[in-house]
C-alpha cells in the first residue's frame, strides 16, 4: 500500500530491480542487456550480462561507480583484469577504457553514471567510444 491511499500501484518515483518493464531497455551488446533510469544529475543502469559474454572496450567522459549485485564477472580497467563477486563494486574515471566479461556464470551490475550520459536517455545499442 502506498501512502497516498493506491493499493497496488507505485508511485512514479519508486522502482523495482525486478520489474524488467520499469526503465529505458538498451542492448549494449551480445548477451549483455540494460534498464536506464536517468535522473537530472545521476543515471543509473541496472546491467544483465549473460554467461559467456564480453563487453566491448570503451571509453566515455562520465564518472562511472558499478556494484556487482549478482553473480560474478572479470572487470577490465586500466590495463588489469580483476575476478569480481557479489557485493564487489568499482569507480571508472572519465576517460579510462574499461569492459567487463562473465564466465559460466551470469551477472547483474548497478552502473552509476555522473553526468547521466546523454546517449543513454533512449533505446538504442552499444556501450560508448571503442578502443
């Protein structure tokens, strides 16, 4: 129950890791799939990366934190690859290139993005500048 009296419906300005229809879906690329949720200063992305899968090296020029929430995967970044499990997160600068790879297992990420990245505010594909 909400507090304005709606039984069963949620406010505009709550959201659910598990509701797949909230957020603005964008496929960053094979077996690696987002929801956006972009605010006025902070976006944030709630990333599905599935077994077997590799992000493409990029870059950007936003701050980026992620918070491994399920799973495990390597992150790539600055040149060293580190084994990340759940409840390990990381800070990217701007400008530093950066990718991401799962092995047999899955992974659900919560990328945090300042400035919100602009390409990011509608559906669309890939990550950011290739290397």
């Amino acid at each position: 129950m909400t507090n304005d009296g709606n039984q069963g419906k949620r406010p505009d300005w709550t959201f659910s890791l598990g509701d797949q229809a909230q957020g603005i879906r964008r496929k960053l690329g094979e077996g690696i799939t987002t929801r956006i949720f972009p605010g006025h200063n902070v976006m944030l992305s709630v990333v599905r990366i599935e077994p077997h899968s590799s992000g493409t090296m990029h870059s950007h020029p936003e701050e980026q934190w992620g918070v491994l929430l399920e799973g495990e995967c390597v992150r790539i970044q600055g040149g060293e690859e580190r084994a990340m499990k759940a409840g390990d997160f990381w800070c990217t600068p701007g400008g530093v290139m950066h990718g991401v790879r799962t092995g047999a297992v899955a992974a659900v990420v919560l990328d945090i993005f300042s400035p919100p990245r602009e390409e990011y505010r509608k559906p669309g594909e890939g990550f950011g500048s290739p290397a």
